[in-house]
C-alpha cells in the first residue's frame, strides 16, 4: 500500500504551488552555485532563471517532494554544463563534467546548514575593519573587479585582488571556527 | 601546485583576473582530485554568501553612509549591526563619489567599466541547435536551415545510413553464430526460470536468445569481461557478445575493460558502458531507468520507429529516465538513497540476520549515498552492513561497548577500545529526520538486536569521520568532511539522544531526536563464537 502510495505521489510529481514555494527556498542556494561556477553576473542572472522557468515550467515532470533539492540542482548543473559548452568557443572552458558534478554535490551536501553558515559569516562580517568591508562593498555590491576598485581607489590592481583574497580567506577561517563551536 | 598557490587561483577566478594561462592550471587541478572540487566549492560558497549578505543587507548603501556621516578617517570600526537595523536612504549607485577619504589613497580618474558584449550571433544559433536542457550533448531534432543544405543533408544522411547498413551487415559476419554462447551463468540467488522458456542451470553457457525469470537473482557473465546482475522477475534476450535487450525488470551491470561500451537495450532506449558500472531499470509502463554507480553511461532515447530522439550522459550518482515516448527527461536526478538495485550477490545473501523493533528498516542492498538530505523520513531509521572481516590492524579507540545508557555528553568518559587483530563486521544505522517547514520533526525509537557480540560502537562525530575509510561501504556516498565538523553521532542538548547497549551485548536501544541526521556504526564480531581457538 506504502509503495502504491508513492508511486502515485511519483507519478504526479509536486503541485506548481509546492514547487514555487520550494523554489523560493532553494533559490538562494541555486544562486549561490551558479556563481561558483558562472564568474560573469549577467549570465548567473540568465542560467537561474532558466532554471526557475524549467521547474515551473508545466510541460515538466516533476519528482516527488524529498527530491526536488537534488532535482533543482541537477537542472542547475545542466545548464552550467550548458553555459560552458557554448562558452567553448569564446574562451577557456573552466570545468569539467566531474568539477561541475562535485561543486553541485557539495551544495547539495550542505542545503541543510545553510543558515548556519550564513549565520557565522554575518558573524564573522561585523569583525572586519572598515577598509575590509569598504573593498567588499565595492567589489560585491557595486559589482567591481579588482581592476576598476584599482582605479577607483589610486592602489595597484594586485594589491587589491591580494588584499580580496585576504579577506575572504579571514572570513573562511572564521566561520569555520565558528561552524565547530556551533556543532 | 601547492594548495595556497591553489587557492589563489581559485580567489583570481571569483574575481575574474585569471590568465588564460592561469585558468588552465586551476582546470587542471580541479580536475586532479574530488577533494579539489570540494575545497573550490567551499571558497567559492565564502564568496556567494558575502555576496548573498551584501546583497540582502544592502550593507553597501549602509556603510557608505555610515562613512560619510562618520568622517571614515577616523578608522573606527563601524556597527554594521546598527547600520541594519537604521538603513540610511538609498543612494543613487550609479554615480557615486568616492566612498572613503583615506588620505592613502591617490585616486586616478575612474573609466568606464567593460562590458561583454552578448548578443552574438552565433551563440544565438548555438542555442538554437541545443534546445534541450538536459544539458549534456543533448541535440535537437530540428534546426532552420535554407531548402539547399537542407537536400545536401539529406543526401549525406543517406549516404550515412548507407554505409551503416553495410557496416552492419560486416558487423553481423563477425560476431558469434547464432547457437554460439558467449555467457556464462555464473551464480543464483532463488533464480527462478519462467516454465515456458529456457532453465540453464549454474555453470551452463547461455544462447543467444530470449530467456524470462520470475524471480530471485542471476548473474551472468559475457566472455568479454562484462558481469550482470539480473533481478527477477525480468525478460532479457542475448544479442550479441558485448550486448543484451531488456524488455522488462532490472539489472545491473559492472564492466571490465575489455567489455567497454557494453550496451544494454530497452524498448525506448540504449544504455552504453562509458565506464565501470550501472543498472537499468524497464518498468511496466515502458520507461526505461538508467542509473550509474561508477564511471559513466550514455543514455539515449528513441521513438516506437527506432528513430534517436536525445540523449544525456549521466555520471557517477546521477540516475535518468527515458519515458514510454522515448523522451529524456529534462533533468536527471540523483540516485536516491532508497534505490532498489542489488549491487552484488552478497547483498541478497546476508545470513547474518537482524533483529528489529520500533521505528527502523534493514536495508539489505547497499544505499547509494548516506549523505544528509538525500534520504529524510519521520518515519524510520535505517541499518545496513557496511563492510565484514574488517582485522583491526592497530587498536581502535573511541568506542562503547559496556552495556548502560550513554548520552552524547557522556561519550567521551566511558570510551574503551577494540584490541589489534580483531575481526569486525560494521554496521551503519541512518537516521535523517525531515526538516522541512511546518514539519513535525518526530522522535525515533528502536531496538536492534545484532546476531554476535557487539566490540564497539561509534557514536561521536568525529569517530564517525575518521573509521569512515576503514568501513565505509563501496560505493555508497559518505558525508563530506566539510568545515572539519559534522553533526553525525548522537545529539547532545535538551532532547538529547540517548544510546543504550543491553547486558546482552548484541542489542542496542535507540532513542534518536531527530534534530540533526544521526549516524552511529556499530562494531560486532566477525566471527561466529567456537571459531576462535
């Protein structure tokens, strides 16, 4: 009877309603993994909303509920692998299928500490001195590279992606130590 | 390459200032090792998420203001929690002087910023070709093209299918006659052969032809290396040595080099060897399942006329389903934890039995993964057999094993060991409750009672990580070591879980929360008692 009932469930798949409310949960971490591994904003913007019209999309089978992480996921890993393939001719493609596949397995891994992980990194982000989170403005909210901070700031383009490194390499530490104490 | 020198390449990446040169030693490294993947994945998860904060925050337009109204040159560390919870007025972003004043600071005049040009062309047509979202090679029936190239594909096409035919037919000429075998049933397991057919018996060499079972396991080997597992009840037909039909039921199949591109076909579909082993599953409705263990498979769909519809290749984890249509699916899934193929003949045997009670389930084929959010219920717990016959081949320390009730917070006092040269088998029970919202997390009971001496159990995080390698099931997915910690073992804190080993010695009394996704593996001993001198 369990196994009739699933099936059915599986044949179904999730209402449009339970998809767009799991979407809005997942959507943070779907952009979060395009980022990764899209490192131009205008086409992370592109790939999750492909991603959100295909699961919204109602010429899509959808899976039952207890996997609609991995299955969101999975469309974000196809059309990152999708991204870099047309990308192919433009440039150095980045990642493989197995990178791209690992990256995806590690997010998915870590849906359920995500709001400890944001919780230590806001944490860890009101301990940066005020150049620090000046150099994180500029870089995340005003959407600059290390070339443009440099201009900006009269400081070599260099210093500026050494000190970026610096930064979020402190911020990792921290949150990581942070992570131990929490768990 | 060093790890540091690693993560800078990784930090030049998030900021887009890689050299060709450069971005092709970070590819070649990630590509080096899975641990590679994972620390990307980490660094660059620090990076989304001081994004992700940024943006949700607004903390830009805080401190700019902050900074103006604070005179930044004083260098004081500004509240950024206050900044929260009074936002200042937006700010036109877009033409905005220069934040800070730091007298350090020689500025140069601003250029505008590049930007890509995207509309191009060719990539448009790119898409065009490759509609599909399944991402990997996956092409599309139809493309635009003039009436003239048109008419010269087609000629080629022709000419192609022209050209197969004959290489077919050369084909044909050269794999085994038809009353040639070219398998082996090597073992059964409760084989049960349909009445009507054929009823080979173990060791006998099987004809190319058709052959149904109604129940139990098979397995058969090519004598080109590949070994298939057959799960009644199920309909095959032998076709050729490096090939078999599946019409109905499932199989896995592990293929040696010898036997690579080892091609199983169902109704609406082809399944190709890309690497080592996978199994197939042709359910009643005509849909092919194609999951892949290890290694890689191509799975591609075709219509009722044979005609190739799409493809996708699948890795490692990853399963995907060709529908009754011939369709792929637009996306392919990982392999559930609950999946239902039998992996090797040992999985059926196990004589060894448990006992249960309460709310918990022996799974007796090797789960897929037990990493968390892959397999959740309220309802059950899980406990499988990870590895037997493990020798100890040093003491293993960090385990319980004195009958008593043991809390999290009591672990560490009461830890004994297990001796060098022991013999083990290992056990893993799974708990990982749901957590969705508005979701009732519920309080697991159980009581397991194993069939020898329990030598130890491991119920700490930490433990658990470490006598991973030593017992972890192949090809079952462990969690990540991410961020150093875990939550496996049993939970501390107010509802907290509670472990208890019974004066027996071969029974343990569960009471697990829920809270977090519980593992504890149990030690028992391998050998049957009056096997020791």
């Amino acid at each position: 009877m369990q196994d009739e009932t699933t099936n059915r469930e599986k044949a179904e798949g999730m209402k449009v309603e339970s998809v767009a409310r799991r979407w809005a949960g997942i959507h943070p971490t779907v952009l979060s993994y395009v980022r990764s591994m899209v490192n131009r904003p205008e086409d992370v913007e592109d790939i999750v909303q492909q991603v959100a019209v295909a699961i919204l999309s109602d010429n899509t089978p959808r899976p039952d509920e207890r996997h609609f992480n991995g299955w969101v996921l999975g469309i974000a890993r196809n059309r990152v692998l999708k991204y870099w393939r047309d990308e192919k001719r433009h440039r150095v493609v980045m990642f493989n299928t197995d990178t791209i596949d690992r990256v995806a397995a590690y997010y998915l891994d870590n849906l359920p500490r995500n709001s400890l992980v944001i919780e230590a990194l806001e944490q860890c982000m009101t301990r940066l001195t005020q150049r620090a989170r000046h150099l994180l403005e500029l870089r995340y909210v005003r959407d600059m590279k290390p070339r443009d901070i440099s201009e900006r700031l009269g400081l070599s383009s260099r210093g500026i992606s050494v000190t970026l490194c610096r930064i979020r390499e402190s911020l990792r530490a921290c949150m990581n130590e942070r992570m131990q104490n929490a768990e | 390459m060093t790890e540091e020198l690693a993560i800078q390449l990784i930090h030049g990446y998030l900021d887009d200032t890689l050299s060709e040169e450069d971005q092709l030693r970070l590819r070649d490294w990630l590509e080096g090792s899975p641990e590679h993947a994972e620390l990307f994945a980490e660094l660059t998860m620090v990076h989304t998420n001081v994004q992700r904060l940024l943006e949700v925050n607004d903390l830009g337009d805080s401190i700019h203001t902050l900074l103006k109204n604070k005179n930044a040159e004083t260098g004081q560390t500004i509240d950024v929690g206050s900044a929260i919870e009074n936002p200042p007025a937006r700010q036109d972003t877009q033409d905005t002087p220069p934040l800070l004043d730091l007298p350090e600071y020689q500025r140069k005049p601003a250029k505008s910023r590049k930007t890509r040009d995207t509309s191009n062309n060719a990539k448009d047509d790119d898409h065009h070709a490759v509609l599909n979202m399944l991402g990997v090679r996956v092409y599309q029936k139809t493309v635009d093209r003039t009436p003239r190239q048109g008419n010269a594909r087609k000629y080629l096409a022709a000419a192609l299918i022209l050209i197969a035919v004959l290489l077919g037919l050369f084909y044909l000429n050269q794999t085994p006659a038809d009353n040639e075998a070219f398998v082996t049933l090597a073992a059964d397991h409760g084989l049960v052969w349909d009445e009507d057919g054929a009823q080979p018996a173990v060791g006998s060499r099987l004809a190319p032809g058709h052959y149904v079972t109604k129940e139990g396991i098979g397995e058969i080997l090519f004598d080109r290396g590949a070994k298939v597992l057959l799960d009644g009840p199920c309909r095959f037909e032998l076709t050729n040595d490096n090939e078999l039909t599946l019409h109905r039921g499932k199989l896995v199949a592990r293929i040696t080099p010898g036997a690579a591109k080892f091609t199983v076909n169902t109704p609406q579909a082809r399944v190709v060897d890309l690497g080592t082993e996978f199994g197939v599953e042709v359910s009643a409705d005509g849909s092919t399942l194609a999951a892949v263990f290890e290694g890689k498979v191509d799975l591609k769909g075709h219509d009722k006329n044979q005609t190739a519809t799409n493809n996708v290749v699948l890795s490692a984890g990853w399963q995907g389903v060709v529908d009754h249509t011939g369709s792929v699916e637009p996306a392919v899934t990982h392999i559930p934890y609950d999946h239902a193929f039998t992996r090797t003949l040992a999985d059926s045997y196990n004589t060894l039995e448990l006992e249960l009670s309460g709310d918990v389930k022996w799974n007796r084929r090797a789960p897929a993964t037990v990493r968390p959010e892959r397999f959740h219920t309220n309802k059950f717990a899980v406990v499988f057999n990870e590895r037997r016959n493990v020798k100890l081949a040093q003491p293993l320390g960090d385990v319980i094993r004195e009958p008593g009730k043991y809390k999290a917070h009591e672990l560490r006092d009461r830890m004994k060991k297990i001796k060098a040269g022991s013999v083990v088998d290992s056990y893993l029970i799974h708990f990982d409750a749901a957590r969705a919202e508005n979701t009732k997390v519920k309080t697991a009971h159980m009581t397991i009672k194993f069939p020898r001496p329990i030598l130890g159990v491991i119920a700490n995080n930490k433990a658990m990580f470490e006598t991973d390698k030593l017992f972890k099931r192949t090809g079952t997915k462990y969690p990540l070591t991410a961020y150093g910690t875990g939550v496996r073992g049993i939970d501390k804190g107010d509802n907290a879980d509670l472990l208890t080993i019974q004066p027996d010695g071969q029974t343990i009394t569960l009471q697990l929360s829920g809270r977090h996704y519980d593992h504890i593996r149990v030690l028992i001993d391998s050998e049957p008692p009056g096997a020791k001198d």
